[in-house]
C-alpha cells in the first residue's frame, strides 16, 4: 500500500522509496551470487570418469613426484601401432619423458601392453620401434613387453582383420629374451619368445611383472600357475594385450582364427581370471586392445579375487588420437606401489601436452600422493 511518498510493509513500516530500490538491487545481488557459487562448486567436484575424463580441477596442481623411500612407480605403455606408422614423434617422447623422469618417480620398470606394431609385415615400422626403443636400453630401465595381435603375422587369410599365425612374427627379431634380460636390473625369466617375468625388489618385497602373449595358451597359464605357487610370497602384476571390454567386464570370446580357420589356441580372459585369480599374490591385470568411436579406450576398477585379495584390472590404449593438441596424446599410466607392494594409485598423464587426464586413488591413504 502507498500514499505517495511511502511504501509501507504488511506489517505498516514505511519505507522510502529509494531505499526500497536499494533493498531490490541488493537483493538481486545476492542471488546472483549464490547462482554463481552453486555453479563453481558443481564445476569442481564434478569428477567423471566415464570413458577415462577426469574433469577434476584439482589434478591441474597435483605433483607427479613421489618419495622414492616410500614408492615406486611401474610405467604403461598402451598400444603404439599408429604412433609408429603415422607419427613416432609421438612414441619418441614418451620414451624420452620417462627416461627424464625415472628418478622423481622412482620408475623400476616399463611394460608396453602389446600392439607395438601397426602392420607386422612392414619392415620399417619394426626398425622405428626398435630404434626408439633402444633408447631405453642405453638408458637401462628395464622394460618388457605384452605382444599385441598387430605384432604376429596377420597372413592372407579371410577375413584378414581376424587371421593370425601365433609361431610368425618379426618380434621375435627384434624383440629376443636376450634383449630383456641384459637389463639387469631386474632378474629376467622367459617361458619362450613371447612370455617372460621380471622381479622388481623394493626393499625386503619382492614383485613379479608377467608380460603374456596375447590370449595364453594352457601352457603358459600353467607355467603362471607354477610361477605363482612357488613364489608365493611375492606378488604380481601380469600384463597381456586383451582382457577387458571398455565397460571393464572381461572379453568373452576370441576373436582370431588360425591358418586353419580354427579359432587360435588360447584362453578368454574369463578362463585366464579363473585360473589366476585364486592366486593372493595377484595385485593387478594390465592391458589395451579396445577404443571406443573417440579413439581410446580407458577403464580401472579394483576387483575383489576369491581370498579376498584386491586386484587392479585396467584397460588403457589410445592409440588413434593422433592430434598433438589433444589432451590425451600418447598417454600413459603410472602405477604407484608402496613397501607393501600394493598398488596406490594410478596416474593417467600425457608426455605430450603435460595434461593430468586421471588421478585414482585406490587405497585410503594415498591421497596425498
């Protein structure tokens, strides 16, 4: 209600007119800002997952470097085929960003996930791989390698995408036993060209990295299960090309046939998990082979195995992101272990660009790692 110069309340106050404008503006000036907070604040805590993005603000100030005391770190390289067909700059620089980093974050071993190669066959791209990985040789980190289904002859066969001949390969070549096992840092054991384990010591613990051919036959698993059973008192990461879905579930079938067009001699993931997982000292399954229509495929999750153990399954490769502006450009994963040889935390981070893209911590106190 008004007489013309007041403005009066319900409960008969008299206000001034400007003052009552005054009151509006301020009014209108806190919503405004309480809008605004609500928008930062759904920003940051916003921390999606989903296809490996982590949109986490945080990670932007997280350092990489751990206390090499406490930790130590083991390097993923996911597939690399078209880094070493189209662009091995991009390759080069992983490389080199690891061998510049080895000490801040106390790196003990490099495990490429297989799928080295685009096309076996292709002379060329092997002598690329060969030299860049040379630079890792001088450099003495040890490393290892999971062989993909790109780095084994695809034949002639029909349809090509799914023929594979398991003894043809010009890994063996450039890749021998030999060739791991003069780093001597880690004690080396091969079962033949295409599956070995190297032991990393960390103190009194002792931790076994396996890197497996591509859907192990029976007798690999069997040489993993007498590995496992013998030194169980060490623990063990196994590494082999193809396991998980992008969804994280495990790959059901084969996909390979042989010269025969029989399916290859191999095992699922689901019959490769039954026969391990009963096995405590397992604390994580690393692999690549799967991307999604963006070019890249990335999934962790911490899985419980039949005595309780936790066990690390993670799928990364982002093998066709090729633009070196994009974020996620020739990334990798840093594994984290501590004394215990548990596994901490796991990094996703570009060489390239310098970009953070994940930080999961998978036991309560890492933290601040």
């Amino acid at each position: 209600m008004t007489d013309g110069k007041c403005i009066f309340t319900e409960s008969g106050l008299c206000l001034n007119k400007k003052i009552q404008r005054l009151t509006n503006i301020l009014m209108s000036l806190f919503i405004l800002v309480g809008l605004m907070l609500l928008v930062v604040s759904c920003h940051i805590s916003n921390t999606d997952t989903t296809n490996g993005i982590h949109t986490d603000n945080t990670l932007a100030s997280e350092s990489l470097e751990i206390d090499s005391k406490k930790y130590f770190s083991i390097i993923t390289l996911p597939d690399t085929q078209k880094f070493i067909h189209f662009k091995p700059e991009i390759f080069e620089k992983q490389i080199r960003w690891i061998i510049n980093n080895r000490k801040k974050l106390n790196i003990k071993h490099v495990i490429h996930l297989g799928d080295i190669v685009d096309e076996d066959e292709d002379i060329s791209m092997w002598e690329t791989a060969d030299k860049i990985f040379t630079l890792l040789d001088e450099a003495k980190i040890p490393y290892s390698i999971a062989i993909g289904n790109h780095d084994y002859s695809m034949g002639s066969g029909a349809p090509v995408s799914q023929y594979l001949v398991r003894e043809k390969s010009n890994y063996s070549k450039y890749f021998p036993s030999t060739r791991f096992s003069r780093l001597s840092t880690n004690a080396m054991h091969s079962y033949d060209a295409y599956n070995n384990y190297q032991i990393i010591n960390f103190g009194n613990a002792k931790l076994m990295v396996f890197a497996l051919e591509l859907y192990p036959r029976d007798r690999v698993l069997t040489w993993v299960k007498d590995i496992l059973t013998e030194y169980s008192d060490y623990k063990a990461v196994i590494g082999t090309h193809a396991f998980l879905e992008l969804d994280g579930t495990l790959i059901r079938d084969i996909e390979f046939i042989d010269e025969n067009q029989q399916v290859i001699d191999g095992k699922p993931p689901s019959i490769i998990w039954e026969k391990i997982s009963k096995f405590e000292n397992i604390v994580g399954i690393l692999c690549g082979h799967r991307i999604n229509s963006q070019g890249f495929g990335s999934f962790i999750k911490s899985v419980q195995g039949p005595k309780g153990n936790r066990v690390v399954h993670l799928l990364s490769d982002y093998q066709n992101i090729l633009d070196l502006n994009n974020p996620l450009v020739g990334s990798i994963n840093i594994l984290i272990f501590d004394n215990d040889l548990r596994i901490l935390k796991v990094k996703t981070f570009s060489p390239i660009t310098g970009n953070l893209s994940n930080s999961y911590s998978l036991i309560g106190d890492s933290e601040s790692l």
